[in-house]
C-alpha cells in the first residue's frame, strides 16, 4: 500500500510538470519559469479566438495574458481544492486539462507499478507514458509533437530497448526503422496531411513497441484515426477540411502495445 501511494504521488507530480511544458513548449519559452496563466489575448485585452493571419495589423496579433501563478495553483489540482483555479489578472480559469492529467496520471503510474513490478524497465515505462501524454496534450491543442520532445525521447527509448523483457535491442531498432520509413511515405503521399513529427513520433513508437508490433500500433492507430474522423463527419462536429491530428490515435495504440505488447503479439503473430 505505501508503494501504491508513492507511485500515485509521482504521478501527480508528473502530472503537475506535463501540464506545465504543454503550456512552456508551444510557446517556445524555458521550461524553468515560474508558472503563469496562458490565456490568449488580442491587442483590445479581450480573449483572443483565432490566430493572426499573415498580413493582419501586428497590434491584433495575439499575446498572452502572462501573469504568474501562486504556488498553490502551480498544481491544478490544488488549485481547483483550494478554489484558486481563476487568474487574478484575466479570470480564466486553468481549464480541465490541468485537473484531468494530474488524475489520470497516477492512475496510469500505479497500473504500472503493478503491472511491471519494481524492476528498471518499469522506469522506462512511466518516462515512456509521460513522454506520451505530454505528446497527446500539444498535438491536440497546437498540432505540435516537438523536436525538443521527440528527439532525446528517440535515444532514451533506443536506450530502453536493451532493458526490455519483452523484445530485443534489435527488435526495437528494426521497429523504429519501420514506423519512421512507414510513416515517412505515408506523410509524402499525404502532402501535408501527416507532419515530421508525426514520421518521428512513430519511430519512437516503433522502439518502444519493437518488431512485429509495430506494425499492430500503425494499422491499428490509423484504424481508430478513421473511425473517430468518421464518427466526427456523420455527426457534422467536423467537415472534410477540418484538421485532425493522428498522433493522439498513434499514442493510445501504442501504449496499449507497449503494456499489453506480448499478449496482443500471440494472438496476432502466434508463438
């Protein structure tokens, strides 16, 4: 029970740092600031909808409301208990975001916790997880998955690949290959449908799921990718010039191969 509890305060505090790079990053700032409120706002101090557009007055261009946060809403959590979850400065509200990922991150810690037992790949799992959700939150609120995020995650998870009690360092290697070539093609024939990044987060998938299972996480992502774009047009929440970012589809299936890679790779593979 206490290692249950220290694992669920790990990811709280997981939680608490990816919110606050999702809000850092995008912005192109130094992680190592104080927290501060990311509303959006044009030159009149009214909330800002829509970004500038090229040729449009620089004074409507959007800026940002920037006032720094009390220690006590550095945690979403916190400040929602504590009922400092407004700005002082604009009013706006943390949003759920922060709440939502400062939850269901020590959830996701202590599944794996048991899941893994302790043991050295079972760090590499829960950098893995954060990695991903970090990754979840910027594309689907910027359409952004990072270099400054992918890059060192691809050496940590070649690095991880020789941990894995599951697959080779060769089977990661090759899985990585595969997802960066497959996706590479894919984001050529897209024509601007699919991003570098997206080509870079399935590498990182495929080292982290290894071979053959990459292969599971690309077509049963992009299964989910058309099923959900689907389920979006015949309900008219979006319409065939609506960007919807594919990394998220990628992310859940393959965390789901990296947790349950071995079970799902003898039913579908056999051995």
């Amino acid at each position: 029970m206490f290692n249950l509890l220290i694992f669920a305060i790990l990811g709280w505090l997981t939680g608490v740092i990816i919110n606050h790079l999702a809000n850092i990053l995008p912005l192109k700032e130094t992680p190592f600031q104080q927290p501060f409120c990311k509303r959006r706002l044009n030159f009149t101090g009214q909330e800002f909808i829509s970004t500038a557009t090229k040729g449009e007055d620089a004074a409507e261009a959007p800026s940002y409301c920037h006032a720094p946060r009390p220690p006590i809403a550095w945690s979403g959590l916190l400040a929602y208990l504590g009922g400092n979850q407004h700005c002082s400065t604009c009013g706006k509200t943390l949003g759920l975001r922060s709440l939502a990922i400062e939850i269901f991150t020590p959830i996701l810690f202590v599944f794996l916790y048991q899941h893994y037992t302790l043991s050295v790949y079972l760090l590499f799992a829960l950098l893995y997880t954060a990695i991903l959700l970090l990754l979840t939150v910027t594309d689907l609120e910027h359409r952004l998955i990072q270099n400054v995020v992918i890059l060192p995650s691809l050496l940590l998870a070649f690095i991880g690949g020789f941990y894995s009690p599951y697959f080779s360092w060769k089977q990661a290697v090759l899985g990585g290959a595969i997802g960066f070539v497959v996706f590479y093609v894919l984001a050529l024939l897209a024509r601007g449908g699919l991003g570098s990044g997206d080509v870079t987060l399935a590498a990182f998938l495929g080292l982290i799921t290894g071979f053959p299972n990459i292969i599971l996480v690309v077509v049963y992502g992009m299964l989910l990718g058309g099923i959900i774009s689907a389920a979006l047009l015949i309900t008219r929440r979006a319409t065939m010039k609506t960007f919807i970012p594919y990394g998220p589809f990628l992310i859940i299936t393959g965390w789901v191969a990296l947790v349950w890679g071995e079970s799902l790779g003898k039913m579908v593979w056999g051995g």
